[in-house]
C-alpha cells in the first residue's frame, strides 16, 4: 500500500445535481478501499493460438469510512440519510 499525506485531505458528498453541491464529511478517522475488481472473459475462439481474454464490467466495490459521530451536526445528519441512498451518492476526495 502507497503512503500518501492525508492530513488536511476532505471527503466530500455530491447531491448530483448539475451544477454539483459538495458537502464536505467531518471528523473522518480512517479510510479503507476502495475494493473494487474487474473480472476477464474468454473470448479465445478457433483461430485464437493461445486463450484470449477482455476484461468485463468493473465492479467499483467499497470504500469504508471511519469518523466520530456528532448528531448535532448537520454534515454528520447528511451522512446519515447518505446510508440509505449510499450507491446513488457520487463522492469526491480533495488531497492538499
């Protein structure tokens, strides 16, 4: 694993309107992922002079964050209705 800076990084939610409103995801402890993998499909056929393969659609996986919860905090209320809506809710990382 690649050690990169994190200190002063932000985790931000995109309501996916256009244009995109950010609203940053505070007190962020740890990040782990993203998990995601591509498989391969065969496409080795009779002319193929050894097996041939494409790889297939991406499976994005997960990424798991760690944070201090503070309910009265509206960032830590978005990220709650967030949970239930978690694969509509594009994401994005800003490193210093």
């Amino acid at each position: 694993m690649a050690n990169l800076k994190s200190q002063g990084c932000t985790i931000s939610k995109g309501d996916g309107a256009s244009p995109q409103v950010l609203t940053a995801i505070g007190q962020v402890i740890s990040i782990a992922g993203p998990t995601g993998t591509t498989g391969e499909i065969d496409v080795t056929n009779l002319s193929s002079s050894a097996k041939e393969f494409i790889p297939s659609l991406p499976d994005n996986g997960d990424v798991t964050l760690e944070v201090v919860w503070d309910h009265a905090t509206t960032a830590n209320s978005t990220r709650h209705c967030g949970r239930t809506l978690q694969p509509r809710l594009p994401g994005i990382t800003r490193l210093p």
